[in-house]
C-alpha cells in the first residue's frame, strides 16, 4: 500500500501553536522584520518579551522587578509587553503601581483585556503590539533562568534559527 500523503495546513499554524501552549510547551517564536541577513552583534538585536499574565497577584510584584534588573542589563530586550487576561485578583492594581513607581520601566507597555479570554489571545494580542526583530513570551511565574532567554536569542540570532521551543519535560532539558 502506498503510504497517504498529508500536506500541512499553514493556515491553522496560529491554531497549532496555541495548542502547544496549552499543552505547557514553552513556546517561544521570533518574528523576523525588517531584519539584515548575517546580524550577529547582538547590541543590534532587538527582542520583545511578551508576557501573558493572569491571577498572578502572589507572585507578580517580585517577578517583575526580577524582570526589569534583567532587561535593565540586556540591552537587546528593548520592549517588555505585559498582557492581563481579565485577572479577578489585584494584579491589575500591582501592575499599576510596578510601572508607576519603578524607575526602570521605559522599555514596559501594558494591555489590560477586560476578560479573560485565554492564555493564547493573551499572546495574540501581545504579538499584534509587539515591534520586535524577535517575539519571545514565556509565562509571568518566570519558571526559567534568565540565562535561557539568553540561550534563545543566541539561537535565534548565532544559528539564524526561525523558532525556537524549549520543553520542560524533555530529558536534556536543564530547568531553574
């Protein structure tokens, strides 16, 4: 028998990816625009760390002053996109306050979905701000060392990668 020929729908690929999310992939995509063939300095790269938060009130205030130490000193993430999912706590209010009080906050920009709609329409709407060479995101529990962000832009950048998925639960995974 001959063995059947199944072609790839491209236009589900968004549908696809979401579905890896769900499934608690760590996703993390690049959108490459406007970008130079043999870009390799990486002063010259421009990343947006998109984040998707929702019921993080526990933890968020912590998180994102870890986040913006780490940005402060990475000069290639020039835009972090924080997206509240229609959180019910006070991480709308924790929000607020972090942007409004912290002094390193420039490279921060907020959406605030009235509900909750989704971790992957959170991404979505994210994305559709983001201005980035590369679209990183990851979840606001920040569940891996910043030096794996580091590891993903030296794919994305060194090694010309289009995507890159990093896995938990994969066996030569090294997880912080």
């Amino acid at each position: 028998p001959v063995p059947e020929h199944r072609s790839f729908d491209f236009s589900r690929l968004h549908e696809v990816v979401l579905e890896l999310i769900l499934f608690n992939i760590y996703l993390i995509s690049i959108f490459a625009q406007h970008q130079k063939q043999n870009r390799t300095v990486w002063t010259h790269v421009v990343v947006s760390l998109i984040l998707p938060i929702y019921q993080a009130e526990a933890f968020l205030r912590t998180n994102l002053e870890r986040l913006a130490q780490y940005v402060a000193d990475t000069p290639s993430i020039q835009e972090i996109i924080l997206v509240n999912d229609g959180s019910q706590d006070d991480t709308h209010e924790i929000i607020e306050q972090f942007l409004a009080q912290s002094p390193s906050t420039d490279r921060f920009q907020y959406i605030l979905l009235k509900q909750n709609r989704g971790k992957g329409t959170a991404i979505k709407e994210g994305v559709r701000l983001a201005k980035g060479q590369f679209l990183i995101f990851t979840d606001c529990d920040l569940p891996y060392a910043f030096e794996n962000i580091d590891n993903v832009i030296a794919h994305l950048v060194n090694q010309k990668a289009h995507f890159v998925v990093g896995n938990r639960m994969h066996p030569d995974s090294t997880y912080h």
